[in-house]
C-alpha cells in the first residue's frame, strides 16, 4: 500500500498507534501491478471478487462495535460509517452494490458474484475481524478497524481508482466504489483517533487495543499477499 498516513495526532497514544503501523511497513503489491499495467484484467477482476467477500461482511463488523460500545459520541461515529456502508439509504450507493458494479465493468456477471469462492486466507481474514469487532472491546476493535484498515483506504483506493481508468478503460462511475472511500475513510480515521485517545484511558487498556493493532495489520498482509498471488496466477 502507499507510504503510512500522518495524520495530526497531537496524543502520545494515538503517535504510539501509528508508531505500531511504521513497524509493520506494508506496500500491497497489486497496487504496484495495477499502475504498471502489468496485472491482467482477469487478475483484477479476481481482486475485485475477493475483495468484495469482504464488503459484503463489512456492515457485520461495523455493527459488532456498534453493539460493544458503551459511548454515545462513538455510537454515533459508527452509525454513521454503518449509514454510509449502505449508501445513506440509496440502494444504488450502498458499498456492496458499487463494488458488483466495479466487477461487472471488468467483465463479471452476477452468477460470477453470487457464486464467488473465498480463498483460505480470504476466509481466515473475515473470520478474525469477526473476532475481533464481537468479541474484543470496543477500543481494541475500533483501533483494530479504524486504525489497522480505513486509515490507509483514501490513499490505496485513490491511487488504484486512478491506474484503473487509466490503464485499464474504466470510467469514473465504474469506480466508484473505490472513490466513496477516499472521503469516507479519511473523515472516519480522524474522528476514530480521537475516540480512542478519549476512551483508552489505561495502560491496560492501551496495550490491549496495541495488540490488535498488531494482530490485524499482520492478517491484512497475509490476506493482500494471499489474493495477490491468486489474482498474477490467473
């Protein structure tokens, strides 16, 4: 993915979260391959499927902290992430819907969608952030989502947007998807880090929200490396 996000922190806790994410230093390497042109359409499109196993999920997870946390303010930061995740009521906005539509422009039909197959690691990535946002409190969670994963999303997804209309023949509404979160992610990040310099108000609890930080940025790159290598194979 592109260079770690900086954004203003101005908390010891929140520079110690982002200090976590310069340990793990992680550049997607489809990103690379989309820019160069040298990930086939077939490649990308299976990114696209598997990736959208995981949108698909995606409201599941948000829900889960939503139910696990105890502060109005953040209930309402994650009803609103949960909102936008469904298109703020406009079916055809809604975040599953736009990536179905990002693979049908690189050549999928519905059939392909519906009967798309998780790969292992695929499967192993949903099912810890599963874990995490059920069963982890909501600061673990919220650090393990907000931080581990949207932070990085308006940088990652704009760049790919962008080879992929120019590289690849797509216009700006077929990806779409990719540009919702290049807004939506940003403003999300920067309201989550001031939750969670508000709400992590131990040393316990700050170490615990750390790891998993650690525990989900180390299942992002098993994933992103795992369905990688499927998309060149293909």
């Amino acid at each position: 993915m592109p260079e770690t996000p900086n954004p203003t922190s101005g908390s010891r806790f929140v520079d110690e979260l982002l200090s976590i994410q310069r340990e793990h230093p992680f550049r997607d390497p489809m990103l690379d391959a989309v820019r160069s042109g040298s990930m086939s359409r077939a490649g990308v499109l299976q990114w696209t499927l598997q990736a959208s196993l995981v949108v698909r999920q995606f409201t599941r997870f948000i829900s889960a902290i939503h139910a696990n946390c105890p502060h109005r303010d953040a209930q309402e930061l994650l009803a609103e992430n949960l909102w936008e995740e469904h298109g703020q009521g406009v079916l055809s906005r809604d975040h599953y819907v736009l990536i179905r539509k990002l693979a049908r422009s690189l050549g999928a039909t519905d059939l392909d969608l519906d009967e798309a197959r998780a790969l292992k690691e695929t499967s192993e990535y949903i099912n810890h952030c599963t874990r995490v946002t059920r069963e982890l409190s909501f600061v673990e969670s919220m650090a393990a989502i907000a931080v581990g994963l949207e932070i990085f999303m308006p940088a990652f997804f704009g760049a790919l947007s962008d080879s992929l209309c120019s590289r690849y023949g797509l216009t700006r509404a077929d990806v779409e998807y990719l540009m919702v979160h290049v807004v939506e992610d940003e403003a999300h990040a920067r309201r989550a880090l001031a939750l969670l310099e508000s709400y992590a108000d131990t040393p316990e609890v700050r170490d615990k929200a750390k790891a998993a930080l650690r525990e989900m940025l180390v299942a992002k790159r098993r994933f992103a490396l795992a369905v990688y290598d499927h998309c060149v194979k293909a």
